[in-house]
C-alpha cells in the first residue's frame, strides 16, 4: 500500500495510514487487491476516521471482484468508478507480506500483441479529501503515475519524500486525480492500437498474396475475438465515463471563483478521456472491418484462381474434343470410310486435326481463356 498526501506545496509519501485527515490537500491511498483483501478492516476504520463512514459492502464486493466490468456508481457520500486496464505482460511486482497471492492472468495464444489484450479492472472510490484506489497487484499505471508525483530530491526527515516538480500542475482534487490515472490506463490502449495495425496489415498482406498457400487461420480467428473483447471493454469504459460525466452535471455550483474553475476542468477533463475512449472504440471498429475485408478479398482471390484453373481446363477440353470426334469417327468398324483405304488418307486426317487444334489455341488465346489473369 502506498499512500501520499497531494496539496499545494507538493506532494508527500507517507509511511503508514493517517491518523487524522490533513488541513491542506487530500490524501491518496492507492493499494494493491490482495493487500486491500487482507487490510480491509484496517482501512475501513481509517476511513471512518479521515471521512467520517466507510464503503457499501456491495462496493467492497466490486473493488475486490476481479472480473467486474467497467462501470460507475455512487452514494450520496462518495463516487466508485471500476476502469479496466490492460495488464502488464512482463512479469508481476513484489506482494506485500501476508497477502494473498493474485490469480495469473490467462495465457492466451496467438502473437504477442493480441497476449496484451488482457486486461484487469481498477478500482477507484472519490470522496471529497481522499481517494481510495484499489490496483491488481502488477499495477504499472500506478506507479507511473507515483513517479511523476514524486519528486527526484529527499525530503526533510520525517516527513517523507517530497516532490516539486518543475512545471506540472498537480491535481487539485482526488476527482482531479482520478481522472489523470484513468487517461493513462486509455493511453495504453492508444498505443496498443498501432501494435494491432501493424499486425492485420502483415495478416492482409499474407492474405492478398497470390501464390500463398498457408493462412494461420487460428491467429486470425484470435484476433477478431481478441478484437471483439477490446471492442466490449471499450463499450464498457465509456458507458462509465459517460455516466460519471452526467454524474458531474449534477453537483453543485461553488461559490468561489477557484472552486468552479476546478469543477470546469473536471468536466473538461472528463469530456477528454471520453474522446479517447471514443477514438479507441472507433479504430477498434475500424480494424474489426479491416480484417472482415481482407478474409472476404482472400476468399475472393482464392475463388478468381479457381476460376482461371476452370477456364484453361475448359478451353484445353474444348481443343481437344474435335479431336477426339475424329478420331473416333476413324475408328468405327465400317467397311468403307472415306480416306481409310486412301494412301495419304492418314495425313489428311492428322493435318485437319492439327489444324482445327491451333485454330481453337488461336481463338481462345485471342479471347484471352488461356491468358492467367494477374
């Protein structure tokens, strides 16, 4: 569990829970799931103190369900939004002692970029001085985040680390928080996106090859199921922001001029991450039809060479079949058949033969039935 106090001056590690809430800024506790299982108690009366009440069990239940879908609720008294996030494929970090160890994620098959459509869900609980957020046990998007908090030079004794970063603005409220750690969990799915763009184009390019022989039917198949799950999870993300950014509409308007700058900016905020999660959904989409395309076009490909076999076979049939009439006209067991009885009766019949041959080669080759279609 890693807790910070953010405020004006800067922001401030602290070593163990608070014992009261701090005069300025608000606190952050930001904590992994198993710790949060084992902790729940401890940090349920530690929310007692700093708020004045604790989580809804069924919240409780949502922030420790590790298959919950994205979605957004709340009380009277605090906000939960559960935002999944995609998990990290190298390796998961050090549990804290007396947790209960976190459940692998499902190995998947295929190339490593549909592996990384994995995802975890991210709980988050806003009260209006504390933020209480509850990450797998692997969270990198936490820690990223930490970082850029935290600053580069030790703080006094006692007081923990320090950070004041040259520069960056701060959130100014655990809402404020929130949704900066949201946007970096959708900036992860931006980036997987160009990952995933890469890889269909060398799909296509495989696919829309004329001589290619072998398709890995069964990467493909798990990309448009990997491509349909990012699809839902995005629906998901979006339907939760949305209702949190209605949820926005309904607070009340602050006095001071500094309290309703900050609420604009939430909303300001909040309408930014649903663009990105929009622009997700809409690549997402894109791809989805992408790879539809290419399956019909090698299909399509597939039945043209079909049809090009089938129609040099016919024209070949067709040369050959006056032929084979002749032939068979001369190999009847009659007594008397013109030219049979005849010394160059023979050449006659192979001369008409090769002739009507290079005839029918010449008009269908002009008709281009025997030329290969490119």
């Amino acid at each position: 569990m890693r807790i910070f106090h953010i405020h004006s001056g800067g922001v401030q590690e602290l070593a163990g829970l608070p014992a009261q809430m701090p005069a300025q800024g608000f606190v952050w506790m930001a904590c992994a799931r198993p710790a949060f299982q084992a902790r729940l108690a401890e940090i349920q009366a530690s929310l007692q103190t700093l708020a004045g009440l604790q989580l809804v069990d069924l919240h409780v239940s949502d922030l420790l369900n590790t298959q919950l879908p994205s979605h957004y609720d709340y009380t009277s008294q605090y906000d939960l939004l559960v935002f999944r996030r995609l998990a990290t494929q190298n390796g998961a970090a050090p549990q804290e002692p007396g947790a209960t160890p976190a459940p692998s994620p499902l190995k998947r098959s295929g190339p490593p970029v549909l592996r990384r459509i994995d995802t975890s869900p991210v709980g988050f609980a806003v009260f209006d001085q504390l933020l209480l957020t509850v990450h797998p046990t692997d969270c990198a998007v936490r820690d990223a985040y930490a970082a850029r908090l935290l600053a580069d030079a030790p703080a006094p004794a006692g007081e923990g680390r320090s950070s004041a970063v040259p520069g960056a603005r701060r959130p100014a409220s655990p809402a404020d928080l929130m949704l900066r750690v949201a946007n970096l969990m959708v900036d992860g799915y931006l980036d997987l996106r160009r990952e995933l763009t890469r890889q269909l184009d060398h799909w296509q390019t495989e696919l829309l090859k004329p001589r290619s022989r072998y398709v890995n039917w069964n990467s493909l198949l798990e990309a448009r199921l990997s491509l349909h799950q990012l699809d839902d999870i995005c629906e998901d993300q979006r339907t939760a922001v949305q209702n949190w950014t209605d949820a926005l509409e309904t607070w009340a308007v602050p006095d001071s001029s500094a309290g309703q700058r900050d609420l604009d900016l939430l909303k300001v905020r909040s309408r930014d991450l649903l663009e990105h999660i929009e622009r997700v959904v809409h690549h997402v989409r894109r791809l989805e039809q992408s790879s539809e395309t290419a399956v019909q076009m090698h299909f399509s490909v597939q039945s043209n060479r079909t049809n090009d076999i089938m129609r040099t076979l016919t024209a070949l049939t067709a040369v050959f079949l006056p032929l084979n009439l002749i032939a068979g006209i001369f190999g009847m067991n009659f007594e008397f058949i013109p030219l049979v009885h005849k010394a160059d009766g023979f050449w006659w019949a192979m001369g008409s033969m090769v002739f009507i041959a290079l005839s029918l080669v010449l008009l269908f080759w002009r008709k281009r039935y025997l030329a290969r279609t490119r």
